[in-house]
C-alpha cells in the first residue's frame, strides 16, 4: 500500500514583506476578512464593505498588517487601539490573525504578531485577543508566543435582544 502523498512545507519566504495597510487596500483587506470568515464559518456576520475599509484603513487607530509575498497577500493581523478605562491607558485588540492556507506553517503568522508587538512596544501596549475554546492548534501557537492564555465567556448583545430589555 502507498502511504498518502505529504502536503510540502509552505513556501513563504523568509522576507515576506509586512507593512500596515492603507486605504488603497480595502479592497485586498476585505477579501482576507471574507476568507477568515468562511474559514470559521461566520460569514454571514462580516458586513463591512470595501468601501467602508477604505475608511477604516485611514483611521489611526485602526492597525491591519498585511504580508506580502511576491506583491500578493498572504496574511493579514488586525486590531484596534483603543481605551482601558481600568489602567487608563491604551491597549491593541487584536480582532484577526489570518495566513492564507498556501503560506501556513512557515513562520507568516509568527512574523505578523512580532510586528504587531513592534507596534505595541514603545507605548509598552497590552495586546489582547480572544481564541475559540476548541481552536487548539492557536492556542499552542500563542503560548509559544509567551501568551497568556484565561478561560473567559464572552457575551454578545444584539440590537434585537437589547431593544427587548426596556
């Protein structure tokens, strides 16, 4: 019997650009977000359009990192600055961490989270992100990161379910 055929390691190279996103790619954002999406099986819930990204991408606080291979997205980070109202100062919510299926497993998503700690680093900014329960290969993948990883449930509130409460 024939042992199954092996996928190769990814060939991303090792100086796959990172470079934060401007407005003039909303519309390669938007598709990575739409890829994400499907990948968790949520893509009924992304809304945002290109155009809309286009606005979002000229917001300071607004950070999407993109990686770059051969001038073609490969991977995206995201977060948001915003602030902590119990230390006062400002954290990163990093919102999506995403490579392209063609490029995992090659050090991609490794290289966007240190930029993104780059980013963080002379504010010394807390970096924070949820990871679903049952994803455990991004669980491991964030402890070797020096993550701290705290069971917590996080709650949504809808308009629907919260104009019902009055």
């Amino acid at each position: 019997m024939t042992p199954p055929a092996m996928t190769p390691p990814a060939m991303t190279p090792p100086a796959t650009p990172i470079r934060r996103a401007a407005p003039a790619d909303a519309a390669t954002v938007a598709a990575l977000v739409r890829e994400i999406a499907a990948h968790e099986h949520q893509s009924e819930h992304v809304q945002v359009t290109d155009e809309q990204w286009q606005q979002l991408l000229g917001r300071p606080d607004v950070v999407v990192l993109v990686a770059e291979c051969d001038g073609v997205a490969v991977g995206y980070v995201s977060a948001v600055r915003r602030l902590h109202l119990w230390t006062g100062g400002d954290v990163l919510d990093l919102d999506d961490l995403y490579v392209r299926p063609g490029h995992r497993d090659a050090g991609v998503g490794r290289r966007l989270m240190a930029a993104l700690a780059a980013l963080a680093a002379p504010e010394q900014l807390l970096v924070r992100w949820g990871v679903e329960a049952d994803n455990v290969d991004a669980q491991r993948f964030y402890r070797r990161l020096g993550a701290t990883l705290r069971p917590k449930v996080v709650a949504a509130w809808t308009p629907a379910a919260y104009t019902a409460v009055g």
